[in-house]
C-alpha cells in the first residue's frame, strides 16, 4: 500500500504542480464554459419566447384578415390565384 508519505511527495514535486494546476485550470474553464453554455441557451430560449408571441399575434391578425376577406382578398392574402372559372371577381 503506498503511503502518505509518496503522496505528499509526488504533490509537492514540479511534476504534481504542474498536474495540479493543470487541474485547476482546467476546472475553472469548465466552470466559465458551462456558466456561458446557460446563459447563451436562456437567451436564445427567451428570444424563441418572445418570438412566438409575435407570431401568435401576427397569426391572429392574419386570421381576422382571412376571415373578414371575400374571394378577391383571400387570393390577395394567399399570394395571388386564379379564379377556376377563369373570371375577374
């Protein structure tokens, strides 16, 4: 069994420094990472959020739009279409 005593040693040794702060940096970039990571995705969460508001109400509006329309208006709104009797209305 290794003893305590090769513990302290292979920490306090150059090699067991550079391991340790190799560890420490690598711990604290994680942590940046990760902090970044979820707060880069509750923002875009928060955008999608308010976004689909804005095409509710946009939505809404283009249901009253299609609603209220008569044949002529509803081709307007739909992009422009023929009539199938191949009239003017």
């Amino acid at each position: 069994m290794i003893g305590l005593g090769f513990a302290s040693r292979v920490l306090l040794s150059p090699l067991g420094k550079a391991l340790a702060a190799v560890l420490a940096v690598s711990v604290i970039a994680g942590g940046i990472y990760l902090y970044g990571h979820q707060r880069g995705a509750a923002s875009v969460l928060q955008r999608l959020q308010s976004d689909r508001i804005t095409i509710l109400k946009d939505g809404r509006k283009i249901d009253e739009e299609a609603l209220g329309a008569d044949d002529t208006g509803l081709c307007a709104l739909l992009g422009g279409c023929e009539l199938p009797d191949g009239g003017d209305h």
